[in-house]
C-alpha cells in the first residue's frame, strides 16, 4: 500500500512540474509572437510585395 502512495506522489509532483514548465513555455512563446508582431507593423512601409 506504501508503494502505491509513493508512486502517486511521484507522480503528481511531476504532473505539476511538467505544468509549470509548459506554463512558462507558452507565456515565453506569446511573447515573442507579440515582439515579432509589433516589428512587422513597424517595418510594414518596407515591405514590398
């Protein structure tokens, strides 16, 4: 029975670490996607088609 609650907990403590990571991952992403935005809109008079 110790077994199974050690493995839960292992097993929850990674589902919240993965969480964060992934978290931090997407936040870090969007704001480079709104970096990269904000540069295309300011270059847009030179982009020529």
């Amino acid at each position: 029975m110790e077994k199974i609650y050690k493995t839960m907990k292992n097993t929850g403590t990674m589902n919240i670490v993965l969480g964060i990571i992934i978290t931090v991952a997407g936040l870090t992403v969007g704001i480079m996607s709104i970096v990269n935005g904000a540069v295309l809109l300011k270059k847009k008079s030179q982009i020529i088609f």
